[in-house]
C-alpha cells in the first residue's frame, strides 16, 4: 500500500457537497421520520454534517520498512515463525520494489521453513528463484528448497517422491552454483537421498523375487545398478541377479551378474553367496561380454 494512503468513506465519494447531502438526508425524514435517528448515527458517524467538512478522513500511517524487518526478526527470535512470516510478507506487500521486497521474501521462506511449513516455503522459493535467479542468496535458497523436500522423505516401504525432489533440486544447486557453500552438504544429501530410492528398488524387486517374478524383480534390480550403482545396495542387486537368473535359468546372466560382484567386491559376503549359489549348477562366475550387465560392469570398475 503507498505510503499516506487515504480512506474515504462510500458517502463521501457519493455526495459532492454536504448542502446535497442534507436535502437528501431532509428528504428520507419527511418521508419516514422513524429513521431520522437512523440517519442522524449514520452522517455523524462518517463527520458529514458537522462543521462545514464535505467527508472524514483516516490516515494509515505506513511502518517503516526496517521496523516491519525487526519486528519479523523478533518474532524469529521467539520461535513465533508463523507471525514472521506474516510480517515479512508484509514488507514486500508495502515495498514491492528494490531490496526490502527481496530481503522480505527471503526471510519469509526462511520463516516458513523453520515453523516448518515445507510446502510453503517450497513455492516461496519458486517465487524468489523466478523473480531473484541472480541474487547472491539464490545458491541458499535452492537449498532451502532441497531441504523442505528431503526432510520429509519418509522409510523405504513409502512412497519416495520427496527423496526424488529433493534429489533434483540438490542437483541443480550443485550444477548451476559449484563453488556455493552449501554444495558440500547438498552432495552428501544427494547420496542419501540416492541410497533411499535404492532402498525403495530394492524393497519391490525383493518383493517380486518372493513371488517368482523374476522379470519384475530383475528390472528393480538393474534400476538400482543403472540409476543407483554408487549406493551401498549395488552388492545385493548384483547378488539378487544372479538369484534370479539362475531361477530363470538364465545361467549366462547369471555368471555375468556374480563375475561382476567378485571383481568389484571380491571380499563381499554377497560375492561369496553368489559364487556358492552358482556351483548348486555346476557352475562359475565368468562375465559374457555381450550381457547388459556387464556394460554396466564397465562403469562399475570406473568407480
């Protein structure tokens, strides 16, 4: 609202002049004289018939910008985040433009995520990223954003959609900001994040396993190893594969999956399962060439 705003009353904008008004209001009490005193509360109430003035006028007086900014930052103080949040809003709703109005939407999604009130502060973020993508604070605000989604991301048996949005917004905060100070953080949320989603694949393809599935399972699985390779997950899938194929009787694919484990993970419990599993068959690790797994098996060795 601009600073000095008037507020004027709807008869005052109505009635030009007061001597109008009284032939009007002189005309409504000879017609009905049991409202005059209706009409008496109304006039006086709005000062319309009083001194010579045409109508009343109310002045707002504005709060100064810094006033509303520690008003918000007493009331962070107090842990009242969601008055905060209200007075930063309504710093950038009385300033709209220059600095107070950014410095007013940044504390209103840092108050929003503090209450937490993550799905606000999420838009807020969309709000401030839109209109400030060259603030020096945009890095800390794709990051607040990353956080609102990966603190809500729930166990494994779960639906997983917050794992993956907070993975794609860290993501993008590491891509666009590299030398950010919050890169390091977002890197190590984003292997959490990884390892829950893998969790999730493998949660389903063990399922799946269970109920001699095996192509449900084994496309869990390779999701894991194409998606998720560098999780702590990768020995089970690589394992899990080799279990499956050789239900299937698939046993190239088999040897392929359990070759691939023993040459990455050569002193893994689930190398030593899978070896023993092979020989049940009569037979051994050795990698085909021309399986899937083992171009995957190719970046795995790159790690």
């Amino acid at each position: 609202m601009p600073q000095g705003a008037l507020h004027m009353s709807f008869f005052a904008v109505s009635f030009r002049s007061s001597a109008a008004l009284a032939a009007v209001v002189a005309l409504a009490v000879s017609v009905a004289p049991a409202r005059a005193d209706i009409m008496d509360s109304i006039t006086s109430g709005f000062g319309l018939l009083g001194g010579g003035e045409k109508y009343k006028t109310e002045i707002t007086p504005d709060i100064p910008a810094d006033d509303l900014y520690n008003q918000g930052l007493a009331k962070l103080k107090a842990k009242d985040y969601e008055g905060a949040a209200k007075r930063f809003g309504e710093l950038e709703k009385n300033y709209p433009t220059g600095e107070w109005a950014r410095k007013g939407l940044l504390m209103t999604l840092f108050a929003q995520y503090e209450k937490p009130a993550y799905e606000d502060a999420v838009q807020t973020a969309q709000r401030y990223i839109g209109l400030y993508p060259n603030s020096p604070d945009t890095p800390y605000v794709y990051y607040l954003a990353g956080m609102s989604f990966y603190n809500q991301v729930p166990d494994v048996m779960k639906d997983q959609t917050s794992a993956e949005k907070s993975l794609q917004i860290f993501g993008e905060l590491v891509t666009k900001y590299p030398k950010s100070e919050y890169v390091a953080d977002a890197r190590y949320k984003m292997s959490v994040a990884r390892d829950q989603l893998a969790g999730k694949e493998m949660t389903v393809g063990r399922f799946y396993l269970t109920r001699k599935n095996y192509p449900a399972a084994i496309n869990r699985f390779h999701d894991v190893l194409g998606k998720y390779q560098t999780t702590r997950h990768t020995e089970e899938a690589l394992y899990r594969l080799t279990e499956a194929y050789m239900a299937m009787g698939v046993t190239n694919e088999a040897q392929t999956a359990a070759a691939i484990l023993g040459h990455n993970y050569p002193d893994s419990q689930w190398y030593k399962d899978a070896h023993a599993l092979l020989k049940t068959g009569g037979l051994e690790p050795h990698e085909h060439t021309d399986s899937w797994i083992s171009k995957v098996g190719k970046t795995l060795h790159a790690i």
